[in-house]
C-alpha cells in the first residue's frame, strides 16, 4: 500500500487492520508487541511538500530487514541485542511517544540483485536490496520491540518493487 497524498486514509489489505495506520494529520501509530516500555511509537513522514515524488509504504518488518541485511554498503547494523547499552537507551528515549520531536519515519532506497547460483545467472531469479539513507537504527529497533510492520518512505520509481519483496500483506511473512 503506498499512500502519496499527505491525507490519504489507507484500506486495509485484508479484513483485519494493520498494527501500523496514519491519523488524520499522517503521523503514523506504530504497535510494539513486545516492547515493556512503551506499546506503540508514532512517526511523521519525512518528505511532506507537495511534488515530492515519496509515497509511504507499509512494509514488513522482517522481509525489510532481510533485504536491508543484503547491501552491499558497509553500513549494515548488527541486531539490537549487539548494540551498545547506550545506544539502545538513547533510541528508546528518542522513540518515546511525548518527546518535543517527533522521530520520522525510515527513508530508504530498493533495488534488486541477481540471487545466487545458476537461476541467477540466467536472471531468472532476484533479492530485493534495502538500503538505508534514514532511519535504520529505528527500523531495527522497532522490529525488536515488536513492530510486525511499518512505514518507510521511498521514491515513487521504487515503490512498487519495494511493495512486492517487503510489502506488508496482512500477516507477517514467513
């Protein structure tokens, strides 16, 4: 689902509502399930002016971070369990509903990569590759506490293939 109008109210994929919605000013509830802290982190979109060309998709967690964890960049966070105490106090504090600044939503870029093996070779067979510009200290942190899905925000030209390999479709994918 991808929603490029500020306002746009989304419909749900299936008949279930999805753990991650926007309000009527497009400041996106984000549930955390697991999380003792706090149950829920709101985030605003980042490209707001009119023309942008960045549409908000609803993305599944894991399936995002799978392809984020296939970048070729050397930048590629290692899970939350393995960050710096630190690191993880100071994310949590930033995250906390009721803070002066609102933390914005992931902004990233998609592309594919042939897969491995001889199907790849043919370029019959691709990965989805994330790539963070903004926000993958946040993504990473949400899904560890719980998030099954989130927005991000990605250039229009990218949506669509971004939607088919980490688009949220109701149930977390396996």
């Amino acid at each position: 689902m991808d929603f490029p109008a500020p306002f746009a109210v989304p419909t749900p994929a299936l008949s279930s509502e999805p753990p991650s919605a926007p309000d009527e000013s497009d400041i996106w509830t984000v549930a955390l399930t697991d999380h003792a802290a706090f149950s829920f982190v709101r985030l605003k979109r980042v490209f707001t002016l009119p023309g942008s060309r960045h549409v908000v998709v609803l993305v599944d967690a894991k399936a995002l971070l799978a392809c984020a964890d296939r970048d070729p960049t050397d930048y590629v966070l290692p899970a939350v369990p393995y960050w710096p105490p630190g690191k993880v106090k100071g994310l949590r504090e930033f995250l906390e509903p009721g803070q002066a600044r609102m933390p914005e939503m992931p902004y990233v870029l998609f592309s594919t990569r042939r897969t491995p093996g001889f199907v790849g070779l043919l370029g019959l067979s691709h990965d989805g590759v994330v790539s963070f510009r903004n926000g993958q200290h946040r993504a990473r942190y949400m899904a560890y506490a719980g998030a099954e899905c989130f927005p991000v925000e990605v250039h229009e030209t990218e949506a669509e293939a971004l939607r088919k390999y980490c688009g949220w479709v109701g149930v977390a994918r396996s």
